[in-house]
C-alpha cells in the first residue's frame, strides 16, 4: 500500500512540473511585446519626406521628384535605419539630393543606417551626407545602393566627419565624382576613421576622391573605367590609407 502511495506522489509531482514548464513556456506567446518588436517601420511613399526623430523608415514605392528643389528624402535626426526595400527614388530635373543629411544641430547626427537595395537617380547628390551640418556626420553608414546616373553619387563632406562607412554599393554612370569625402578646414576639423570599402565605382568621371580628409581608409573597392581618374587623393602621401583597391588610373603613386 505505501509503495502505491509513493507512486501516487511521484505522479503528482511529475504533472507539477510539467504544468509549471508549459507555464513558463507560455509567457512569450501571451505576454506584452517588446517596444521593438512592436515598432513596425514607418512608411515613405512621397518626395520631400523630411525624417525629424530617430526610428526604422522604409521607402514602400518608388518615388519620382520632379521639381528642381526636391529632395527624396531628407534625414534631420540620429539613430535612423532606412531602407529602400527595392524600390527607385528618380529626380527628373535634376533634383537636389535623393537622400540628404542635412541642418544637423551642433552635436551633430550619428547612427544613420542608409541601406538597400535600391536605386537612386538623377539627382545632384546622390546620397549628401554633411553640407550644412553644423555637427558633423559621425558612425553612420550607406551600404547595398546602386547609385547611378547624377551628378556625384556619394558625397561625405564638412569640417567634422569621423567614422562613417560606405560600403557595397554600386556606383556608376554619375556625371562628376562616384564617391567623394570633401573636408573643409575648420576649427573643429576632424576627419577619422571613415572607410570605403567594397564599392563597384565606374565609368564616372572620377571613382573616388578624398580631398582635405586625413585619417580614413580606402580599401578592396573594383574602381575601373572612371574617364579622369579612378582613384585621387589631393592630401599628401600617408595621409589615408589605400589598400587593395582595383585601378588603372590614379594620383598619386603612392595609393595602392
């Protein structure tokens, strides 16, 4: 009789647990959501979309700017993370910049996340990344983009630009420079610790070109077919490291 009583508390104890793991388990798919997990991104489907708090954005059509001072999109704020989502920002007159950082405060903006794929097309800049940026533009990053047929494709510019990355795009057919970083001398000037890397650049007239930058890197990019140059930096020798890049013509000799 006593071992049937033991059996009995066993049994009871073995239908405890398996109740208290099946409660366990049963939180994720009845509890609250995480903030993350229920942010869905916000959507963009016009010209002139103006982003003004950090935040997931994605571009759910193709957007077609057809004035002279359009923007495709514009991004005022840090801790952004837009993507393209496969779809084409077109300027047809051409507009100003089909995606622009700009007007940033004096804290700068940082953690910008462009991506694709996508395209962006004929415009002046296409993606401007600093001109008017009081702060700088710092550890932000353009990737996965064809950018093709504007004026420059990418173009990172200002007094004070350190640590952003642009990386896997394919940039080709623009007008003047395929990727451009463009330092001005300013009492707060700093230009480190950005790298281009992995980029298909061609048939531009200039692949890649660093003018007034120090501090960056230029590496493992295919920059071929560009009609001037493939590869330019208008700093002294040593003053950005150049590795691995995939060239016919640049300046000076000591890029690699």
């Amino acid at each position: 009789m006593s071992h049937i009583r033991r059996r009995s508390r066993a049994a009871h104890f073995g239908v405890a647990i398996v109740l208290a793991v099946a409660a366990t388990m049963a939180v994720p798919l009845f509890g609250v959501a995480s903030p993350a997990a229920a942010a869905a991104p916000t959507p963009i489907t016009t010209c002139n979309y103006t982003i003004t708090t950090p935040g997931r954005y994605v571009v759910t059509t193709d957007l077609t700017c057809v004035n002279q001072f359009d923007h495709g999109i514009v991004i005022d704020a840090s801790n952004v993370n837009l993507t393209l989502n496969g779809h084409t920002i077109n300027g047809q007159s051409p507009a100003n910049s089909g995606i622009f950082v700009d007007e940033c405060p004096a804290s700068g903006i940082t953690d910008v996340r462009i991506a694709g794929p996508g395209t962006i097309t004929g415009f002046i800049y296409g993606v401007g990344l600093g001109e008017g940026c009081q702060g700088g533009v710092h550890d932000s990053t353009v990737s996965g983009l064809t950018i093709t047929d504007n004026f420059d494709g990418v173009i990172l510019q200002g007094g004070n630009f350190t640590g952003n990355v642009i990386t896997g795009n394919t940039i080709t057919d623009n007008g003047d420079t395929g990727i451009a970083l463009a330092g001005i001398l300013a009492p707060d000037y700093d230009t480190a610790g950005n790298m281009i890397s992995n980029n298909t650049v061609t048939d531009n007239n200039i692949g890649i070109l660093l003018n007034t930058v120090t501090g960056s890197t230029v590496r493992a990019n295919n920059a071929t077919g560009n009609s001037y140059r493939d590869l330019w930096d208008l700093n002294p020798c040593g003053s950005n490291v150049w590795k691995g890049n995939t060239f016919n013509i640049a300046f000076p000799t000591c890029i690699h």
